[in-house]
C-alpha cells in the first residue's frame, strides 16, 4: 500500500484536478457558481482515492466511503437541481463585477483552488479512517459515529426537501418557511450537515491518531455559522423579508428546539 503522505497527496491531487478542471468550462459559460454543483463531488473523489490507495481496514474504509458518497451524491443532485436554469449565484455575480476582466484568473484561484483544498480539509476524517488498518474490527464509536453521519444525511435531506417543495408553491412567494424542520431550527440543513462532520470525525476518532482530524468538524461548523452560512443569509433574509425577524424570535439558529410562543403569527 502507498504511503499515507503519498496517499493524501493523491487525494488532494485528485480534487485539484477535478475543480480546477471545471474552471476552464465556467469561463465559457461565464457561470461560475457550476462549482458549487461539484462541490459533493469533491468530497465523493476523495473518499475513493483514500479508500482505493490507502491500507485501512475495509469494513471502516467502506463505512466511511459509504456515507461520504451518499452525501457528496445527494447534495450535488440537489444543487444541481435547485440552480438548473437559474444562472450565475449572487454571490459570483457580485465578484465577477467587482474584479470585471480579471475575474477568471481570480475566480481560479479564490474559488476554484481553494475549494479543492478546502474541501480536502474538511474530507479528513475520511482519509485517516482510510488510511490506519487498525483497529482491525469496527468499534462502537465507529457505529456511534457512522450513525450520527447517517442521522446527518437525513436531517439534511429532508430539510432540503421541505424548503424545495415550500418554495415551488406560488402561495408562498416572499414568505417565510416555519414548516417541518424549519418550524425547530432556522437552519436545519446546516445542522444535518455539521452532524455528518462530527460523525466521520468519531470515526475517525476510533483509529489511533485520529483526534487531530477534529479541525474538519470544527471548520466546517465555523464556517457555517460565521462565514459562508447562516450570518450571511440571515443578513440577507432581514433586510428582505421583515417577518423573518419574528421567526429569528421564536425559532432556534441551529440547534433544532421547540418554538418560543410568539405574539405575531409567523408566516
């Protein structure tokens, strides 16, 4: 078996060439948010790389390549889905008039490239939990932490559906979604998706080494609730819908939590 320096730069290899391979096609297309479709991806080739090269043990090599491509499969289906047709996001456009002809180049770089090593980072758990044989038998915090992955998957899955179906209703235009899971948490499909963070990282966690790889849950948290996730959208949703204020008051940011009785009906 490859070494595991080799292996994890075959890994982030794999996932430069993916990413950056996608960028000359966004430059014709002028539509650079096509990266965000490839971002599962991503983490899909990664897994396999880590799983094919490296000399882990295969019942936790399968576990963890199991649910990173179930995961990394469904959300680029569901991006994919929910963007079809729609253009370049916001957020590109914005960049793409604000760097005007050297936006290319930039978005290479700034989207591109660090999304590959981004995402290299946060797909860490997997590539250790790959990459030590041993222990040579699944261990109860590899099920604890397959579990809680799977639990992810699904409270991100359903909170994605829900939010779809909300938004293809015309009676719901410029309202706010308090159904299903979004009546608990204001963000419940980040929170599906931190849990499945946290579950590869105790799986990880049950191979020797594998407690430094809890920057990935970390990261990924921080950056949806500080970065790129809830502080920008919430920042959005305020000045565009002013009964989202209300439902800020009753209803948990992440964590999903029984309702606060409010004294405006939410809409």
């Amino acid at each position: 078996m490859a070494p595991v320096s080799l292996v994890m730069a075959s890994s982030l290899g794999a996932a430069l060439i993916l990413m950056i391979g996608l960028w000359p096609f966004t430059v014709i297309k002028k539509n650079a948010s096509l990266a965000d479709r490839f971002w599962g991806l991503g983490f899909v080739v990664v897994a396999w790389v880590s799983a094919l090269l490296g000399p882990g043990f295969g019942l936790r090599t399968l576990l963890v390549v199991a649910l990173t491509t179930l995961w990394g499969l469904r959300l680029s289906a569901h991006i994919t889905y929910r963007s079809w047709g729609k253009g370049e996001d916001p957020r590109y456009r914005a960049m793409r008039e604000k760097h005007g002809a050297a936006f290319p180049i930039v978005s290479l770089l700034t989207v591109f490239g660090f999304q590959a090593v981004l995402l290299w980072i946060i797909a860490l758990p997997v590539q250790w939990a790959c990459l030590v044989p041993y222990p040579n038998q699944l261990t109860v915090t590899d099920l604890v932490g397959g579990a809680v992955a799977l639990a992810g998957i699904g409270i991100e899955s359903l909170a994605d559906y829900q939010l779809l179906r909300f938004k293809k209703d015309p009676a719901n235009r410029g309202k706010v979604m308090d159904r299903g899971l979004w009546a608990y948490s204001r963000h419940p499909n980040y929170f599906g998706e931190t849990l499945v963070w946290w579950g590869m990282f105790l799986i990880a966690l049950s191979v020797p080494g594998g407690v430094w790889t809890i920057v990935s849950p970390a990261l990924i948290t921080f950056l949806l609730l500080r970065v790129s996730g809830v502080t920008l959208l919430e920042r959005t949703l305020t000045e565009t819908r002013p009964e989202y204020r209300d439902y800020m008051e009753r209803t948990s940011t992440f964590i999903p939590w029984f309702p606060k009785k409010s004294k405006e009906k939410g809409m």
